[in-house]
C-alpha cells in the first residue's frame, strides 16, 4: 500500500510541473494583449564615427610633406624676378611652367625645392627655398632633364592634338571604343607620359628628350581606352608626330 500511494503521489507532481512549463511557455510565446506596452527595443550598439580631420598645421616638421601655406610661400619666393621675365610657360607667356615641389632632403633646416620648366630655353629650373627665411638658397638648371607632366601640360597636350591634323585619330578612336561621336576634351581623362626619342623614331619626334614631349594615355568616362600611343607631342615644338 505505502509503494502503492507514493507511485499516485510522484504522477500527479511530475504532471503538474509538464503542466507548468507548459503553460509558461505559451504565456512567452503568446502575443501582447490590446492595450499592454510593447517590450523595451534591445539598444543599439554604439557606432564610433571617424573623427573630422585635424585643421592642417602651418609649417610642418623635419621631413614632413609641404604644408598648403607652405608650398603657397615657396613657390611666391622661388619666383625671383629674374625667372618670371626670363623664362616662357608651356602656353609661351612669361614665367616658367610650374611643374612640382617637396621637402629638400637636408634635415638641419626645412627647405623646399621647387621644380620649374623653362620652355624658352628647353631646361629644368631647380629653386632651393628656405621655409623659416623665405630666401631662395640655391638655384639649378639643367636640359635633356624630363620630369613628370604636370596637369596643366598635359591638358596643353591634349589642346594641341584636337588643334592639329591628327585630332581625327582622337575622334576615331573614341567611336572604335564606346560607339559613340566624340564630343570634345569633356568625353576623355587624359593622363601622360614624358616620350624621349628612340633611334628609329621619325623626324618630328627626334628632339624629344632635349624638347618637351608627351605621350597622351586617353580613357573615355566609361572606361574603354583610346589608342594614342603613336602620337607624340611636342610642347616645345608645338607640333606633333605620328610613329610609323
């Protein structure tokens, strides 16, 4: 009898605990009533931003890129008098072409070389400038010296090619790789090479490397690029060459 009573007791406990799991997960699992608050949103994870750039210091330190006032103070100092009347820019007006700058590599003071061509007389024109004086330390040039384009050459380039005979290479080549006319400078991004002259270049690019010659590299907007690689561009000449 006293197995028999305790068997009756253990059924009845176990049914009432299934009972009440059961009824706890339905009231989880149920949804609200009318009228009851909905459950507080889980928070957000808070999101870091990247901070605003700091403002850009006045000078910069030992071999630090030029600063914007910096490079705006090199180039007015290296500027002398003497260069801007002597010199001619790649357009033939007055003054040298500014082609680039950067911090001299002398670390006991910080000084600026500024980088200039002189397309009146075919040479590279170095200006030396110290930052903290403002005075011009040394002054160099040299020919056959054929640094990299600088934009506004390059866009000079590319005016001389659509002013000359061989621009309908540009236009044909363009409606080759997008299937459409071209339009004008606006339809390409142009970017270049210095060209200096090879042993079996032909006449008109034979000066390249004692002149200033670029070789254009042509992208339409959307992508395909324009073949120009035969054509190279005298900016000291003002001409063109086509390579056989």
């Amino acid at each position: 009898m006293v197995k028999r009573s305790s068997w009756r007791l253990v059924v009845p406990a176990a049914t009432a605990l299934a009972a009440f799991g059961l009824v706890e997960w339905q009231a989880n699992a149920a949804p609200p009533l009318p009228g009851t608050p909905p459950a507080a949103a889980t928070a957000e994870p808070a999101r870091v931003s990247d901070p605003s750039p700091p403002p850009e210091p006045a000078a910069g330190t030992g071999g630090d890129p030029l600063t914007t006032g910096e490079l705006a103070r090199a180039r007015a100092a290296a500027l002398t008098p003497r260069l801007a009347a002597g010199a001619r820019d790649v357009t033939g007006a007055a003054g040298p072409e500014y082609l680039s700058a950067e911090t001299a590599a002398d670390g006991a003071t910080r000084q600026a070389e500024v980088y200039y061509y002189d397309y009146r007389a075919d040479r590279l024109v170095k200006q030396v400038v110290d930052l903290a004086t403002g005075r011009v330390t040394g002054s160099y040039s040299a020919t056959g010296m054929q640094p990299p384009a600088a934009r506004r050459e390059v866009d000079a380039a590319l005016g001389l090619l659509l002013a000359g005979p061989f621009a309908a290479d540009l236009r044909d080549g363009y409606a080759a790789a997008t299937g459409r006319p071209f339009a004008g400078a606006a339809d390409v991004v142009v970017t270049a090479h210095v060209y200096r002259a090879r042993p079996a270049d032909t006449t008109g690019a034979r000066a390249c490397g004692v002149h200033r010659c670029l070789q254009l590299v042509a992208q339409a907007g959307d992508g395909p690029f324009i073949d120009l690689d035969h054509l190279i561009i005298d900016l000291s000449g003002r001409s063109i060459a086509r390579l056989s």
